[in-house]
C-alpha cells in the first residue's frame, strides 16, 4: 500500500476537514457550510486524502480533500486543500481525477470551476488534467477581492485518454463504471 489513499468522506470527517480549511485556506468554509454539504446537499460528494499511520493498524489521518457536485450531466469542482507538508506528490491530482471519474460515471459530461486568477499552483494543475480557461469573473472573489478564472474540461476524459491523445492516437470520453 502506499503512503496515502483516497475513500469519500463521511459527516465524521467535518471536524478534520473544517481544520484543513481552516489551515490551508483565505477565506474557509464554516462548519455550518461543511455540514449544508455533508448532510443536506444531495449533489454534493466529498473525497478525502488520507496518510496511513506507519505501523498504526488502520490509523491514518486526512492531508486533502476534495468537495465536488455533480448536477446532471455537470461535475463542479468546488473546493480541493492539500495540506502544505504533503503537496507535489500528486495527491490533488489523484482527488481531480478520482472525481472526475465518479462524476463520469453518473452521467457527468463536462467539468467546470472557479479558481483564484493568482492561483497558478491550481490553474497548472486544472491544466495538466486538461481543463482549459473559458473566462475571467472580475471580482468574483472577496477576502483578498479577486478576479475568478473560470476554467472547464469538456467533454469529460481520462488521464490515459489524454496521455493516448498526446502520443497521436485517439482520445476518449472516461467509460462510466
Ligand atoms: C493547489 C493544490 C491543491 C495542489 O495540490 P498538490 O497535491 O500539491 O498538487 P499535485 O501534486 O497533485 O500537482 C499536480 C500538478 O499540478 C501542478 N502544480 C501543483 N502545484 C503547483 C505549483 N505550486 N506551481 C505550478 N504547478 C503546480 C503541476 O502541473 C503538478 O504536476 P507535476 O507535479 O507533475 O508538475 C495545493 O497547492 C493546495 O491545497 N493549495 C491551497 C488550496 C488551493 O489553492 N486549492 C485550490 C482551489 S481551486
């Protein structure tokens, strides 16, 4: 097993994801916004990246995690925090494409999300999955007051399409499970 795996979250999470949040993030969901997600939105999902506790017996604690929903044939990207110490080993990127294939495999065509216009550790990463820039939301954001880079992935593909595609072959629309 490797140092860190991915499972969906459960509304036992909430006090180690408010902590992330509250850690990593400007301006943080509240708790009571944690819990409108967790428990009373049905379109919402959340994916929480966990370390395994080396010798722990199945103690493990959560680095990052991922709230997404998926609104019919939509998949939006709503909130992604990798704790500091644990960034640039590809755990965001396995949150994105784990949720990009969930959201695939409920009929999810396109995805979409709003990311900080100075941002640019998540727009190379948005990027590298394939997502491209559609538009700027000025002033979209507050606490600092920020322009919004609307960014979208459409149709929904797989890494191993993309990287097919990048060697001159056919891409492909992720198959649902
Ligand atoms: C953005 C964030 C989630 C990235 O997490 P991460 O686990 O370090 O990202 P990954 O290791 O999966 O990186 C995947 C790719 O994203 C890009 N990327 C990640 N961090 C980057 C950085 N600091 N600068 C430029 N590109 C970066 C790279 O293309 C990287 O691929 P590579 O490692 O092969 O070069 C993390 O920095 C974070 O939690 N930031 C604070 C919260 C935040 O900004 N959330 C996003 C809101 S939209």
């Amino acid at each position: 097993m490797g140092e860190w795996v991915i499972e969906p979250a459960t509304v036992e999470s909430l006090p180690d994801i408010l902590q992330i949040e509250e850690a990593c993030v400007s301006s943080p969901w509240t708790r009571k916004m944690l819990e409108a997600e967790l428990s009373g939105n049905r379109f919402a999902r959340f994916l929480l990246a966990k370390r395994m506790t080396p010798g722990g017996a199945g103690l493990s604690s959560i680095i990052g995690y991922l709230c997404f929903w998926v609104i019919f044939e939509e998949v939006r990207l709503m909130n992604l925090v990798v704790i500091e110490s644990m960034r640039h080993k590809g755990i965001a990127k396995a949150l994105v494409s784990q949720a990009l294939e969930a959201g695939a495999g409920q009929a999810g065509m396109r995805a979409l999300l709003e990311v900080r216009a100075s941002n640019h550790a998540a727009q190379g990463l948005y990027h590298s999955l394939g997502f491209r820039d559609v538009t700027t939301r000025p002033a979209y954001y507050t606490n600092p007051l920020e322009d919004a880079v609307l960014m979208e992935l459409d149709p929904i593909v797989s890494e191993s399409a993309r990287m097919t595609e990048a060697l001159g072959h056919d891409g492909g629309r992720i198959t649902p499970l």
